[in-house]
C-alpha cells in the first residue's frame, strides 16, 4: 500500500540530488546583493559555483529504502494487531455488559416475585421455600456484583 510511493519517493530524490542548478549573484540599484537562478538582462552579474551533489552510494540507499520498508511493514502489522486487540476488548464489554443486564432483571424478577413457581428437572411446578429464595436472591447478587463491575 504505502511501500510503492516510498520507492518512487526515493528514486525521485535521487533524481533530484543529481540536478544541478545555476545561481547569479549581482547588486540591485539599491545596493542589495541579489542571488537568483537566472541572470539579470541589464547588470553585471557573477555566475556562482555550486557544489556537486553529495554522491550517494546505491547499496547504501538500497538498504535504507528496505530498511523503511520493513519498518513500515512492522508499523502496519502492529496497527492491525492493535485494531484486533481493540475489537475483541469491545466484543468482551458487550457480552459482559449484557450479562450485567440479565442478572439485574433475574434479581429483579425474584425480589419483586416471592411466589414465583419454578420446574424442577422432573418437569413438576413447585414453589420454593423463603429459604431457597434468599439463597437464589443471594445467588443472583453475587452475579450482579461479578457482572456488573465497571457500573459500581
């Protein structure tokens, strides 16, 4: 994705290091030293001697081009793990979130109900003692308080 731009990137720069321009040196009617990339038509200027380029070894700026590339690589695949790590941390509120939810109702429901009926395994509809109530109030406020954590 970012790595052909960067490639074409440094070529370019390469190109443009070994363009040379000239530059003109002269003195304006003010008496101000003008320099500029093209000569005045009606005063006396001194053309200006630019200093080559530094010279750039081509196997030194191969592996400085991989050696971006790599960390751009690592920068992105960094970046999706981040992103991976975000989603999951997200999806894990969410479910937890909902489960807070569930718990608060069930412990609404049995407080707000003390004749509730309930199905035993054998398929019978029974009430439960006040004591099997407390113990399933108590059941259910110990779920809230594990569930619904980041509310307290």
């Amino acid at each position: 994705m970012f790595i052909p731009q960067l490639l074409g990137g440094c070529l370019a720069l390469m190109f443009a290091l070994t363009v040379q321009a000239d530059a003109y040196k002269w003195i304006d009617d003010d008496g101000e030293v003008i320099y500029s990339q093209t000569p005045p038509l009606d005063k006396p200027y001194e053309k200006m001697e630019t200093p080559p380029p530094p010279t750039i070894d081509p196997k030194a700026a191969k592996k400085e081009i991989e050696l971006l590339i790599e960390q751009q690589k690592a920068a992105d695949a960094e970046r999706d793990e981040q992103q991976k790590r975000q989603a999951q941390a997200q999806k894990a509120a969410a479910i937890l979130e909902e489960n807070c939810r569930v718990a608060q109702y069930n412990l609404q429901q049995y407080q707000d109900n003390p004749g509730r009926r309930v199905m035993d395994p054998q398929g019978n509809v029974t009430r439960p003692t006040e004591e099997e109530r407390q113990e399933k109030i108590n059941t259910l406020q110990q779920q809230v308080k594990q569930f619904c954590k980041q509310e307290n």
